[in-house]
C-alpha cells in the first residue's frame, strides 16, 4: 500500500515537474517574441530620432490617447472606435496602447479590413462579382488569411498556384482577375508581389530600370501553360469559370526583328520559362511551382522588403521607397535601413503579417501626434520639411477611405448596410475606384468622388435622421451640452471643448430642434476632423 502511494507521489510529482517544464518553455517562447518586437520598434525609433536630430529636425511628441485610439481603430480595423472605448480614454484613464493593438490585429476587423485593402490592390478594383471573376471570394480568401496569420510567403503562393472554380477557390480569382494570361499576370506579379515595374518592359527594354524585354517574357513564359475554361452550360446558369495547367504549350509573341510577311505580319517566336538573373527554367519541372519557389525564398530581395514597404505606406502614410527596381540600391538611405531592419524582422517572424502591423504600431513613430502650428513651432524648418526625416517626424494627416467612412458612420449610428456584400458605390450612388484627391473642406487634400458621396447620399441621410432621433430619445428632445458632446464622442472621438458647445447650441433652433441635431450631424460628418486620419 506504501508503496502505491509512494509510486502516486512521485507521479504526482512528475507530471508536475513536466507541466512546469512546458509552462517555463512557453513562458521563454513568448517572452522571445515580446523582446524581438520591443527591440525591433526599439531600432525604428532610434533610426528614425536620430537622423531627426542630424538634420536638426525635432520629431513631435507621441499623440493623446484619444489621437492614438481613433488613428490605431482606423488603421488597423477600418473604421472609429466603439463609444464604450472613447469613454475609458476618455474618463482619464490609462490607455495601455499595446493590449489595444494586439487585440485589434487579432480581431475579425483587421482580417476584414485588410482584406478588402489587399484584394483592391491586387485587382485595382472593389472586390465585386464580375463578367470574368469572383471578387467576393478572393475577398474571402483573404479576409481567412489574415485573420489566421497566414505566412505571407504561403498566401503568394496559393495566389500562383491557384486552380479551380471561380464559385469555390477563393485564390483562382487572382489569376482569373488577368484572365489568365502570361502577359498580364506577369506585370500583375512583378508589380504587386515584388515592386517591380517590369510591365514597362514588355515591347522594349526598360528606359530607366535594369529590366529588358527577355526579363518580363522569361517570367510571363511561367503562366503560358495555364486556360481559363468557361462552363459547359451557361443555359442553366452556370456563372463560373474553371482554371486549369495544360502539360504542354509555350508562350508565342510576334518577332518584332523579323521582317513581315506578305500579309504585313510578323512570325511569331517562342519565349521558354526563365527568372530574372537566373538560367533558364528546367522545362521538366511545373513552371508555377518554380515561379513560387524563387518568390518565396528567404533570400529573394524583393517579395519581404516590398509587403514592408506597403504595410508601412498603409500605417504612416508613404512608402519608404518608391519601388524596387534599383533593388540592391548603392545609395543607402535612412529609409532604406528602416525597409532592410523591417524586412529582416519580417522574414524572422515567419512572414508574419500581423506581427510587422503589430512592430509598427507600437513604434513612437507611428504614435507621433500630428498637431503642430506651423507658424508658431521653432522645430519646423520650411528647407526640411520634404527630407526623408521630415517625413517621419510627425504623423501625416490622411484621408480616410470611402469604406471607412461608410464603416465609421455605421459604428457611430448603429445604421448599418450589408457590409459583405461591399456594393458601397451602389449604395451612395459614386464610383470609387478613381478616388481623385481634390482640395475641399479646407486644406486637406479630400476627395471629390467621396465628398459628394457625404454631401448627398441616402445612406447618410438616414444615419443621420437615426443618428438625431437617438440623441433625442436619450436626453430629451431639446439641444443640450449632453447632445453635443454624445456626437462628437461618436464620431470624433473626443469631447466637444466648451466652445463648440457653445457654438452648436447657439446655432441650433429651439423651435426645430431635430432639425437642430440633425444640422450638427452635418456639420461633424463633413468636417475635415472627421474625413481623415491625424
């Protein structure tokens, strides 16, 4: 019987000893991970402070909690941050700004947001259902990807690799989106996955990159094998369209050095598979897979530093480069040691997207208020004012997306449309595809497309008329300090000061007083302080 006992303590025991043991080691784990973030936001700010200082440029200071909840909801979920949010920061208390970034990038609102962000930018167009492909499900694919965190190298990959239906596989729309065709999509992929604008090579060596024809055909020579296959019944509704890799077939353009024939056409000559700086593709392999191969490489120059320097131009306003076609660069630059630091740790991270959101968001650099007065501030210096540190010395004032309007309306006003389906431009009546800036309410560049979408859409019209009557119904239906201060917590996210209370009881009419309310709305709606990101 001692014996037992003895044999169930130490058991006991053990199994403690190996809980311990695993909790120690998860505790290492995620300890490393806090202290390679910390260190990486760590290094950009002090890259960045200290070519400020070189150049005799004072970055301003880290922005108020209730600048930083806005920007940081916008930003990273795509629209304002809930009343119950603004009221915490706003009842002086403590902000702790990394517990609100990490849950955001972990939420359904990031995956979201940046889903819908990266499916315009790889089809430049709203993720719509059209003639040629399903922009809903690339959506889909992408909104899962973000939302598990994906390794980026392995979302690239999926895009290539793609094949299916349109109606299943969310991926195969990329390629369906150009059709499917060598020339297209090899513009498509240097362009979006590595920066490059080898497009501009297709009829003629680049004029000012390094890229010549051979290169951009090498690399359109990849997808010559792939179809687009429409269906068998269109009769019986059938509105999708099939991918497929035939085993054989080589991409054939016109030999623009040969000469004519009788018929004034050129013979055609046909272009193998081969990468930039690299032989020729071995033609027994599938020629996707080693497109994807050589993309995704921890070694390529180009896939990491490019999401870098689109994340970057996301959450401050401006790439660190213009592109990478001069990619290794033999001027180094302040921005091209903050594009190679983020890429590195990019790469380290297991290409994590969420985590290089997360790095930048907690730096002091993406933090920095963005409120100055120009006239009356010493640091500000008209002659360095376009420097590359001047650029990250304060927070540039953005305007935000039609898509955050409409989804920041929504969460002030509790008046929502069927976010999911992302017909928006049918909604307010405007086409945002061609978002035009144009200066209008005051000086910050807005756009044109979008303003009139403020000024006259049904949508507006009717959170604002929801908008009054919740007012009413809270604090009785004549226009107090409570009204006002409840507006502009909702759609400024900030206390109204004494003097726009003022204001705005002053110019309300005490015999309309809905009408009243309903004119602050307006006025809040098109402010300038409600139209952009600072």
């Amino acid at each position: 019987m001692r014996s037992q006992t003895m044999d169930r303590v130490r058991c006991g025991s053990a199994v403690l000893w190996c809980v311990a043991i695993l909790i120690s080691g998860v505790a290492v784990c995620l300890s490393a991970e806090h202290v390679e973030q910390v260190e990486s936001r760590t290094r950009i700010d002090e890259v960045v402070e200290t070519g400020c200082h070189a150049e005799g440029i004072s970055p301003l200071p880290t922005c108020s909690d209730t600048e930083f909840l806005r920007r940081v909801w916008l930003d990273l979920a795509g629209r304002t941050p809930p009343l119950e949010e603004v009221l915490k920061v706003t009842s002086s208390s403590l902000l702790d700004r990394g517990d609100v970034i990490e849950r955001l990038v972990k939420s359904p609102e990031f995956a979201r947001h940046w889903g819908r962000i990266w499916a315009e930018y790889l089809t430049e167009q709203r993720p719509f259902e059209t003639e040629g492909y399903d922009g809903r499900r690339l959506l889909q694919f992408l909104t899962k990807a973000f939302h598990e965190d994906q390794p980026y190298t392995e979302i690239v990959s999926e895009l290539i690799l793609g094949e299916g239906t349109s109606d299943v596989s969310g991926a195969t729309n990329f390629l369906m989106r150009y059709n499917a065709e060598p020339i297209p999509l090899a513009g498509a992929v240097s362009q979006k996955f590595l920066g490059l604008s080898m497009h501009c090579a297709e009829c003629h060596d680049h004029p000012h990159a390094r890229w010549n024809q051979k290169d951009f055909l090498g690399l359109a020579a990849h997808f010559a094998r792939l179809r687009k296959m429409t269906p068998t019944n269109p009769q019986e509704g059938e509105s999708f369209f099939v991918i497929i890799e035939r085993p054989r077939g080589e991409l054939r353009v016109a030999d623009r050095k040969a000469s004519p024939n009788e018929n004034g056409q050129q013979p055609l000559r046909t272009i193998f598979p081969q990468l930039p700086d690299s032989p020729r593709t071995d033609s027994t392999r599938a020629r996707r897979a080693v497109l994807v191969e050589w993309l995704t490489e921890n070694s390529n120059p180009y896939l990491g530093r490019h999401m870098v320097n689109l994340v970057w131009e996301r959450l401050l306003g401006e790439r660190l480069v213009p592109n990478l076609d001069d990619w290794p660069t033999q001027n180094l630059s302040p921005n091209t040691e903050l594009l190679n630091l983020l890429a590195a740790d990019f790469c380290d991270s297991g290409w994590s997207i969420q985590q290089l959101v997360t790095t930048i968001a907690k730096s002091r650099t993406y933090q920095r208020s963005s409120h100055t007065d120009v006239s009356a501030d010493s640091r500000f210096d008209p002659e360095k004012a376009h420097t590359e540190w001047a650029n990250w010395s304060r927070a540039r004032i953005r305007p935000l997306s039609a898509d955050q309007i409409h989804l920041s309306i929504g969460q002030a006003f509790g008046y929502h449309f069927d976010e999911n389906d992302h017909r928006l431009a049918h909604v307010t009546g405007e086409e945002f595809s061609q978002d035009i800036p144009n200066n209008n309410l005051g000086a910050i560049p807005l756009s044109l497309s979008r303003s009139l979408a403020l000024y006259n859409s049904d949508y507006v019209r009717g959170a604002v008329e929801l908008g009054s009557e919740v007012a009413i119904r809270l604090y009785g239906p004549h226009v107090s300090s409570e009204h006002i201060e409840r507006m502009f917590l909702v759609l400024l996210s900030r206390r109204p000061t004494i003097e726009e209370i003022e204001f705005f009881q002053d110019q309300s009419s005490e015999d309309d007083p809905r009408t009243g309310l309903q004119d602050i709305l307006w006025v809040l709606l098109n402010s300038s302080e409600f139209v952009t990101n600072h």
